[in-house]
C-alpha cells in the first residue's frame, strides 16, 4: 500500500548541500505496523514527514494505492495518511471536543452533528468522555496525546504516521499509549519512530533501523530481538 522509492532529500545548509535521506527504499501492506527506530539526526522524523508531503524530497517517490503522494491533494492526503507527534499539537485555543471534530467537519467528511457523535465515542474509547469541553492546557501529557490519537483517528485515516508519540510521558503513561494506540490503530497501517522499547515490543510487527538517513536493517521484530548481532540496534532503546 505504501512504497517509498529511492527517496532522496538534500536540502542546503549554509550554502553546503546537505543529504538528509540517501536512498530509502521500503514497502509497506496493508496492516503492518512498522516501528523505526535510530539515532537522533538519521532522518527518521523527516522520513516520516515525506510520506503525508509535510516535506517535499528531492529525488524518488512515494507510492501510495498505487499513485505518487504528489499526485494527491495535500488535505487528500492527510485525510488518509494522519500524523501523531511527540509534543501533541493540539490546538490550544480549541477545547478537547473541537480539536476531534474540527478537521472532519471542515473537510466536510461528516456533519457537525455526526462529528460530534463520532467525538463523543471516540473520547469514550480513551476514557476522556469528561474532559470534551476542556482546553488542552488543562490536560495531563498522557490525556493530551490520547486526544491526539483520536483527533487523528476521526479523520478514518488509512495510515498513521507516529513521531516518538512517548517520549515527552512517564513509563506508566506511555504504556497506556501504546495500549491505545495498538487497540484502536487495529487494522490501521502505522508507521511509528520511537526509543522506547516497550512500546516498540507492544506495536510492532516490523522493525526498520535508520541511520545516516539510510535503512540500514529491515526485519520482523522477534528476529531483531532474537538475534545476537542486532545487539547494537536494541541498544538504541532506552531501558
Ligand atoms: N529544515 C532543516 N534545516 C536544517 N537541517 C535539518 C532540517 N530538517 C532536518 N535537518 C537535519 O536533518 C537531519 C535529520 O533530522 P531528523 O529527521 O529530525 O532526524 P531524527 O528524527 O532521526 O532525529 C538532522 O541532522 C537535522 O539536523
Ligand atoms: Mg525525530
């Protein structure tokens, strides 16, 4: 469903040309959860932003149902593919209820009233029903990316597209996040960067290494795990 081409981005820095990502080549079905994993500054955020056009690329492309993303329409696009951040992104001056709904309706994807319908369930799915007419600001981080989950769900995404979605919460919480995420993202494709380990084992069905903006391992995750010599690539999670 998702095939990335000798994707090439160089950009310029100071006048010097930079290569951000140097040819990466995968193919993703219908399903699959792939976890990337990497150090910082292998491209991994920028990979992820490539495939819903939050960055364009030099050189390769990206095939997506069978025609290249920059053959889509951009809101097109991130209707089927959604992104879930480390910091959240909600929007701050919209309540927990207009965050989920405002895109479906503007997309005019559902009426106000079906959206509000679907965000009533959805907040339920997440245990935040109470919380529908809060502001952001007043949320914990674990609430706030619960929201951000469903806000992207709500958009009946094919894909989604996961940036470190833990990082910024405690162990406890960000467990509670990979249980969301695996329980509703459930026939969903989801490709997701992240350090943490336990969410990665919790997710994932694939996992890809990155560095110097290259795929430098591509494999089922028991056999990542399973296998002595990826011994350099469990030691990219954090304990
Ligand atoms: N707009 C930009 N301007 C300059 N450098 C950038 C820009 N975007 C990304 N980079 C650089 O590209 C590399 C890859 O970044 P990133 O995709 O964020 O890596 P990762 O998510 O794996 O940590 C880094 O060296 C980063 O500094
Ligand atoms: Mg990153």
């Amino acid at each position: 469903m998702i095939k990335v081409k000798n994707l090439v981005k160089k950009i310029e820095v100071d006048s010097k040309e930079k290569t951000i990502l140097n040819g990466i080549d995968l193919s993703i079905e219908k399903g699959e959860k792939v976890v990337v994993i990497g150090p910082s500054g292998a491209g991994k955020s920028t990979f992820l932003r490539c495939i819903n056009l939050l960055e364009d690329f030099s050189e390769g492309d990206i095939v997506f149902n069978g025609k290249s993303i920059l053959e889509f329409k951009k809101s097109i696009l991130r209707q089927k593919i959604g992104m879930i951040f480390q910091h959240f992104n909600l929007f701050s001056h919209m309540t927990v209820k207009k965050n989920i709904t405002f895109a479906p309706v503007k997309l005019k994807i559902r009426s106000k009233k079906e959206a509000n319908l679907q965000a009533k369930k959805l907040l339920e799915s997440v245990k935040l029903e109470n919380k529908a007419g809060l502001f952001p600001s007043r949320l914990s981080g674990g609430e706030k990316q619960r929201v951000a989950i469903v806000r992207a769900l709500a958009m009946n995404p094919e894909v989604l597209l996961v940036d470190e979605p833990t990082s910024a919460l405690d162990p406890k919480t960000a467990e509670e996040i990979a249980d969301v995420l695996k329980s509703l993202a459930n026939d969903i494709t989801v490709i997701a960067v992240t350090h943490d380990m336990n969410f990665a084992k919790n997710l994932a069905t694939r996992l890809v290494f990155m560095e110097s903006g290259k795929i430098l391992e591509d494999g089922k995750i028991e056999e990542v795990f399973e296998n002595p010599a990826n011994e350099r690539i469990r030691s990219f999670f954090q304990k």
